[in-house]
C-alpha cells in the first residue's frame, strides 16, 4: 500500500497521484507540487490515502508544499499576465495571417513556459509566431493543437438542453461516440439535434447506451414475426422505454395493436437483425 494524495490542476481535469511526503493534506487545500510541465499549484481533491501499489505509477513525484498565501497571490497575477498574453497572441495570429483560433492561454506556475491551447482545421506552421512571442515574453512558449471538444471544456457554455456543459461541469475524461447510439435511441439523425456545442456528437447520448443495448437484446426488432395473446403478427415499431412494440396483426393488418415486449414470442428476427447476423 501506497499513501496518496489526488491533485486536480484545471476544474474539471484528470486527477493525478502524488507522494504527501509526510504532510496531512484536506481536501480543498491548494498544494504546490512537480509535474512534467515544471512547478504547479494545484487543488486536492483526494487527501491523505492509501492506495494498492497496482493502482499508481511509480516512482511518486512528492508535494512541495501546501500553498501559502504568497503562492496565491503569484497565481492570481498569473491570471491576469494570461488575459494580457491571450491578447498579444490574438493580434500576433492576425499579423502572421495563421488559419487558427486561439482558444486559452495557460502560465506555469514558476513562469517559467507559456502555453498557447488553439484550433485550426488542419496543420498550421507557426514556428514564426512562435519567435515572435519568445522575443515578446522572454520564456520559453510552447502552442499546442487541441480538438473542438477540449476547446469546448476550456471554455464552457450551455448545451442545447440549457445546462452548463458536461465536459466542463464533471466530465474527466471524453468517451467514445458513435451514430448507432443514437439509432438504437430512436433519436433524429439530424446533425444539428444530436450534436453539441463543439459540433461533435453530443457526450449525453454515451450515457444511457448500455441500457438501451440490453433492452434491445430483449425486445423485438423492426419487422420481426412474432406471435401475440391475439395472433401472429408483424412488427411495425418498438419503444425500447416503455417496452412495448406495435404490431401489425395477420388476422387484423388494417389495425395495429400494442403490446409488452414479453408477451410478443419471437418467430422471426426483423431483416435488420438478420443482416447484422450475417
């Protein structure tokens, strides 16, 4: 067993392990701490624990020190030296023509790196604006491409549902996506209704998906034979939430009648099964 504490450097961000070093560390406490970007002041959002040695990658860098209210003030006047940078950068991109959008611009804590988060469509060039902000700050800068869905995170805003975005609320890390979530969901296949402020798809159809995909494995498919309390019938449409499906009935095709999912008998899976199977 290993004690621990788990660091968290942005709001919503990925929660690394460092070594206490023998100090009793609260949850909420800002600490000063190593990382492969230089010196960091950070939030602990873990305090002192013990964790399987499987767990962690060792070695451990160990916490400096908990911050003083001096480290404080050094990162609140970091903040305002990265609004005075994101503007330089701005007016720099412009002068330099570059197709891309500055998106954030991050201080180390030492100051001793600048970093510039921007988008762009594809590869940009920029080691020129790169020289001409070395020669402007005097240390050493680094810009990194980031996709529209980290761009969202560092941003933030409201989604089409009117709350403040996943990814920038609790959402550590980005899952996987895919349309057929929002097939199996019965969902409109319109662009702008399943994607998301960034213009990916939206994060929220990963959610309920391994629901959905048991459900599915229970109920009936489009165009499955099925037999019914009154008769054989073919399947018109299911509602994987109410479990149910619409039958169109052999003795009654004119008028479709409803029923639960367990009273429906599959004969014949839909063609849309059997060409999955195949």
């Amino acid at each position: 067993m290993t004690e621990i504490i788990g660091v968290r450097f942005k709001k919503v961000g990925k929660v690394y392990y460092f070594d206490p070093d023998g100090n009793a560390i609260e949850q909420g406490q800002r600490v000063i701490v190593e990382t492969s970007r230089g010196v960091e002041c950070g939030e602990t959002v873990i305090p002192n624990r013990m964790v399987e040695d499987d767990s962690i990658v060792q070695p451990l860098k160990k916490l400096i020190r908990a911050a003083t209210k001096e480290d404080l003030e050094r990162v609140a006047a970091n903040e305002q030296l990265e609004k005075d940078a994101f503007d330089i950068c701005v007016k720099k991109i412009e002068k330099h023509g570059l197709a891309m959008k500055l998106v954030a611009v991050e201080y180390t804590f030492d100051n001793s790196k600048i970093l510039f988060y921007f988008t762009a469509d594809g590869r940009v060039d920029f080691r020129d604006l790169v020289k001409d902000l070395a020669s402007v700050f005097r240390t050493r800068i680094e810009l990194r491409q980031i996709g529209v869905r980290d761009a969202a995170k560092m941003v933030g805003g409201l989604g089409i549902c009117g709350c403040p975005l996943c990814c920038a609320t609790f959402l550590d890390d980005f899952q996987p996506v895919s349309i057929n979530m929002a097939k199996d969901q019965g969902l409109s296949l319109n662009p702008s209704k399943i994607s998301g402020t960034c213009g990916r798809l939206m994060c929220c159809l990963k959610y309920e998906n391994e629901a959905y995909q048991d459900l599915i494995k229970v109920s009936p498919t489009p165009e499955s034979l099925v037999d019914t309390p009154k008769g054989k019938g073919t399947v018109m449409d299911v509602s994987l939430l109410k479990g149910c499906c619409r039958v169109r009935l052999q003795s009654n095709p004119d008028s479709p009648e409803t029923f639960p999912c367990e009273q429906c008998k599959i004969l014949r899976r839909g063609k849309a099964k059997n060409q999955e199977e195949k």
